[in-house]
C-alpha cells in the first residue's frame, strides 16, 4: 500500500466510521489552530503552526487518536486524563461521539505552546 501524500489521501482510504470521527476530529483541530498548515508526517495527518508541528491525528481500528498531547495545567488537563494512552496520545473511541469542542481547546493549548517556544 502507498502512503498517502496529502490528508484527503489519508481521509479517503478509511472505512467510513473512522473517516467520519476523523473529520470531526481534523475540523476541531483546524478551529483551534487557526492558520494552520496541513502535511502528512510520520504517515499521519499533522496541523503545522508555522514551521513546527501542532497536532498529529490518525485513525486506528477503534479509536482516533491525538500526538502529542502535552500534560496541561487546571481544568483541561482533568478532561482530558481519562483520554490518555501513554504519556502523550488521546484516544477517542469511535463508539462514542467525537468531543470536538474539547479537541478543539486541545489544539489551542498546544498552539499556544508552539508559539511561546519560538
């Protein structure tokens, strides 16, 4: 199989159930990252701040998942602990409803990361 070179490549090659969470997924990121560039890194979709990357996003057998997802301070990082899978991935589960609104702070946060370390 061919890796795919853009991200409608990647979109386009999953089964509908991922493709559609993943959707979901690429627009909250988008919205919290405004002005972000798309690429396909590591084989995987990535929102690029600038020259650095954001966000990786990618569809599994069960679950969609974030890479890397910083530990945050306060309220957002007790949202999102129940989501993690190792010290830096967030898995959302393909049987429940996309939290877009929550991946949506997520890329925000982590853009505002990007930013102050430039």
């Amino acid at each position: 199989m061919t890796a795919p070179g853009t991200v409608e490549e990647y979109l386009a090659a999953l089964p509908p159930e991922a493709r559609a969470a993943l959707e979901e997924v690429r627009a909250a990121v988008l919205r919290g990252m405004p002005g972000a560039t798309e690429t396909i890194r590591y084989g995987m979709p990535a929102a690029m701040v600038g020259s650095r990357y954001g966000l990786h996003y990618a569809a599994w057998k069960k679950h969609a998942a974030l890479y890397p997802v910083p530990v945050f301070d306060g309220d957002l990082e007790a949202e999102v602990a129940p989501l993690r899978s190792g010290k830096d991935a967030v898995h959302l589960v393909y049987r429940r409803p996309v939290p877009g609104d929550l991946v949506e702070r997520i890329a925000s946060a982590v853009a505002a990361r990007r930013s102050e370390e430039r």
